[in-house]
C-alpha cells in the first residue's frame, strides 16, 4: 500500500517537472527552448535541469517555486490517486491537474495566459467535460460532447462579457487619471486569456455546472479582492487604484473549477 503509493509520488514529480520548465520557458521564448539561469542567463543543461540543481555559472539555487510546485503536485498526486474524483477517473485527474498548476503558476507569475496553453486546454476541455456527461452522467456520446460545447460557449461568453466590463473600467480609469495629471499606466486587470480560460472550464464542466464554477471562482476572487481593500485602507493607501480589483483573475477561476472537478 505504501509502497504503491511511490507511483503516484513519482508521476507527481514528473508532473510538476513539466509544469516548472514550461513556467520557466513558454512565457520568455514561446517555444520549448533550452532552460536558462533567471539571474544569469547561462544556459542549463537538461541533466542538471532535472536535478533541480543550482546553476553551474553563478551558484544561483532554483526558485521557490519550483520546490513548491513540486512537492504540492506530488503530494496532490498522491491525495488523488487514493480519493479519486469518479466523474473524472484517475488518467484525466491527473492530467487535469497538471495542467491548473501551468496556469495558475504562469498567471501568478506574469499575469498572463498564454494563447497555446488555451489551445491545449480547450482540447483537454472536450475530452474532460464529454468524459463526465458520458461515462458519470450517461448521457449518449453525442448529448454529452453537445452538453461540452455548450458549456464552452456559456464560460466563453460569460467572460466576455466581465471582459467588455473590465475594458470599460480601464476606460474610465485613464481618463481619470488623465484628469488629475497623471499618465495612463496600461493597466487591464482582466486580461483576454481569463476569456479564453473561461471557455475552456466551461467545455470541463459542461452546461450544468459551468455557472457554478464561476461562480465559486468569482467569489473567491471577490473575497480576496475584499481582504485586499481592507489592507489598503488600513494602510490608507486608498486610490483609483481600488477600481481595478473587483474582477476575477484566472487562479481564482481555476479554483472554482478545481472546486467542481475534484471536491465537489
Ligand atoms: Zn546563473
């Protein structure tokens, strides 16, 4: 029993390697390119990559987030694989997983959702959702990929629309700061990949249960928002700034999903 659980521990790992190089490189070249030194630059060979080891040029350790992605997926590898969620088994479980943690660790980092990371998401979406409407819900093959679909197109065009409302505050934001003299600094807090990553979650979880996702999600981002607002103030360090906080981020809309997917 415990020992088995090593296969778990080491896909996890195998996992959570994939999600560190593509954090490391998708969003610096756009391709699968060789890993370099973030402080450095020198080139780092795979082996060494893969090892985890500091860089060879200038001593500089890998980051916090790598050992923290690793060892959170291997663990959550571990968790899943003992209480796997039944609509989804344990294959797309896994894969599921692994793909929230490139999100959210990319979005985190750069604020950012890379449009090929979208791509693949959206195909993983189909099989996910059309797997859960089929094999879980019994519905025939066609009515459950249908049931995808149009969860796609309800996630899709739910964040649109938050997306058109976010444009229309950074609108408003600049010319207000325009106003008072300052210059417009560019900020959107919704960026275009939240839309897309809502069409994916949508295809995951279907028409069912894609308004509930959201939902959670956007609660959850409206909480933190809130925490948030609550330190500035105390801070007194309230500006127009706090008009660009009550939109939900991609981590958060990942966290309602994963809500849905894995513990609801
Ligand atoms: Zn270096």
């Amino acid at each position: 029993m415990t020992l088995t659980l090593l296969i778990p521990f080491a896909l996890g790992w195998a996992g959570s390697l994939l999600v560190n190089y593509l954090s490391d490189v998708l969003p610096h070249t756009r391709r699968f390119s060789q890993p370099a030194c973030p402080h450095c630059g020198a080139k780092i060979a795979w082996s060494d990559y893969a090892l985890l080891r500091a860089c060879r040029s200038c001593g500089v350790v890998r980051s916090l987030r790598t050992w923290i992605t690793q060892i959170t997926m291997s663990v959550s590898f571990v968790y899943f694989w003992i209480y796997t969620p039944k609509a989804l088994g344990l294959p797309l479980s896994l894969i599921t997983l692994t793909y929230f943690a490139l999100i959210v660790v990319i979005d985190l980092e750069h604020r950012l959702i890379l449009f090929p990371t979208s791509v693949f998401g959206a195909a993983l979406g189909v099989i996910v959702g059309t797997h859960i409407y089929y094999s879980a819900k019994g519905l025939p093959f066609g009515a459950a990929l249908g049931a995808s679909l149009l969860g796609g197109a309800i996630g899709f065009g739910l964040m649109y629309l938050v997306y058109q409302l976010g444009a229309l505050l950074a609108h408003y934001r600049a010319r207000k700061m325009q106003a008072a003299g300052q210059a417009d600094d560019g900020e959107e807090a919704f960026g275009g990949g939240d839309v897309y990553l809502g069409g994916v979650l949508g295809l995951m979880l279907g028409w069912q249960y894609i308004l509930s996702g959201l939902l959670y999600g956007i609660l959850l981002g409206g909480l933190a928002s809130f925490v948030l607002l609550v330190a500035a103030l105390i801070q007194r360090k309230y500006s127009n700034q706090l008009l660009m906080i009550f939109i939900p981020y991609g981590p958060y809309l990942i966290a309602g999903a994963f809500y849905m997917l894995f513990l609801g």
